[in-house]
C-alpha cells in the first residue's frame, strides 16, 4: 500500500518540478527571441537612459533589404501615424485605434529628439524619441515628465547592416522598477509583448522587403 501511495504522488511530483522549469525555459525563450548571444548580451543604443534594468528582452530578425529601406518603416511608427505594424485586430479590441500602413508615408518621415510616439488615442500613452541615429538607432522612453510612473522603460530599434544588403533587426525593451509591484505587472504584460513584438518584426520584415 504504502508503495502504491509513493507512485500515485510521483506525477504531482513531476509536476510541481517541471512546471516552473518549463515556464523559466520559456521566459528565458522569449526574452531572447530570434536574437545571437552577441545580441542578447551586448550593449546596444539607448541602454545608458536604463543604467540597471530589472528586466531586459532583446529580439531580432534578418530583413533582406539594406538598412535604408527598413528605416522609413521605424520612424513612420506610432498611432496616428504608421501603426506598429502588428495584429491591428487585438490593438483596436483594446480601443487603441492603430491602422498598420502598408506604404512609406512622406509626411511622417521627419521626427526629431523629443518629439512624441502615440500608442493610443490619449496622450498619457505617449512614448517620446529619446535617440535617433539615422539609419542606425531609434529609441523609445517614456517621458520623464509630468510625473514618473511604476517604472522606466526604453524601446529601441537598431540596424545592424550585414553582408549581401542584408540587415539585422535588433529590438530591445528595458524596464526599470520604481514600485516593488511594479515587477508583477511588467512580467505579466511581457508575454503579450513577446507575441505582438514578433509580429510587428514580420511585419516590418516583410514590408521592407516589399512582400506586402
């Protein structure tokens, strides 16, 4: 009896182990999505706004097309304006209005340091250019006025050129917690994030490469 006992507990064993190993694989899976070591652990544009980050992703993809042609896609983002170029449906279920353009619009293609990046049709969404590298670097932070939130957080957009007119995609998120439950609220929009951000990667992949 008592060995039969001991091999009814050995799946609720199993269990409790390989559930959280599973969900750390996957966190560590996500965070570093399609990126190289190089690029999940090198410094990148943008992260000396965030000296410590509380949490870091970093996620890239290969656009066969030269930093030029990706860059229009970058600067053209935001409510508004481009969109964000991934699943428009589940942004605007949450009321964000966001219409993805699928051609480079002239009009939106002069931003500067400072100027704001909609994310939804209010303003306390707002993100604002903190660095921009033509052709190189965009980064996103939230601004650090009139009053700081739970936490700090920067978005930035690199081009890495590579051989053949090919460039590498490299998009980095990090946060820094001003609120000690602000950590729960991060980790649990992160997932959501993981699965709209590898969109919006497609989606520029594939406009800069012209296959829209």
């Amino acid at each position: 009896m008592m060995h039969q006992r001991n091999l009814r507990r050995l799946p609720a064993a199993g269990a409790l182990i390989c559930v959280p190993a599973c969900w750390f694989a996957f966190r560590r899976l996500q965070l570093r999505w399609g990126a190289t070591r190089e690029e999940a652990g090198g410094q990148l544009p943008g992260d000396d706004l965030i000296t410590v980050a509380g949490l870091q992703a970093t996620r890239s993809v290969t656009v066969h097309a030269p930093p030029e042609r990706v860059w229009p896609w970058l600067v053209q983002m935001g409510q508004r304006r481009g969109g964000l170029y991934s699943y428009d449906f589940l942004e605007n279920l949450a009321g964000l209005d966001i219409h993805s353009a699928d051609r480079i619009h002239p009009e939106w293609q002069d931003i500067k340091v400072g100027d704001p990046v909609h994310l939804a049709p209010t303003d306390s969404s707002d993100l604002e250019v903190a660095l921009l590298e033509p052709e190189r670097a965009l980064v996103l932070r939230i601004p650090r006025s009139p009053a700081p939130g739970p936490f700090d957080f920067t978005w930035a957009f690199i081009l890495q050129p590579k051989p053949n007119d090919t460039t590498r995609l490299v998009v980095r998120e990090r946060y820094a917690y001003r609120q000690w439950w602000a950590r729960f609220l991060v980790e649990t929009v992160e997932v959501a994030s993981f699965v709209m951000s590898l969109r919006m990667l497609h989606g520029i992949r594939s406009r800069a490469e012209g296959l829209t």
